[in-house]
C-alpha cells in the first residue's frame, strides 16, 4: 500500500465515520428484503423447477433483490 493510499482510507474514516448509518442500511436493506420474501413469500410458493432441478423460493428471488438493493444505495 502506497502513503497516498493510506491517506485516502484515512480521509475516507474520517469523513464517514459520522454517517455510519449510510453503510449499515446498505447492508441491512437487501437482508430484509431476503428475510421477508424468502420467509413470507417462501412459505407460499415452494420453489421453482429449472433445468430438472428444484429451486427454492429464496434462492431465486436472491440475486435480484441484491441488484435491486444495490442500484438503489448507488442512486441514492
């Protein structure tokens, strides 16, 4: 690691170690969204078959959620 790099992690603390919050509901956003499609949603529908082999619910609703959640904490 260069010094150059070293002082922009250091300036990048401390800019953001007040707006903490910003990265916890990055993390926190898409866990709930799986939590509650995969618990809630899952227990309705069983899974889906692709290709011979069964899916769960949770499973294939995953990837989109997480690009969803991913687009909107980029945009916001």
């Amino acid at each position: 690691m260069t010094a150059s790099t070293g002082l922009i992690l250091q300036r990048n603390f401390l800019a953001y170690r007040r707006v903490w919050w910003i990265f916890a509901t990055g993390f926190l956003e898409p866990v709930f969204y799986l939590f509650s499609l995969g618990v809630g949603v899952g227990a309705l529908i069983s899974g889906f078959e692709v290709g011979g082999r069964e899916i769960p619910y949770a499973e294939f609703v995953a990837p989109g959620m997480l690009a969803a959640s991913a687009m909107n904490g980029a945009v916001l």
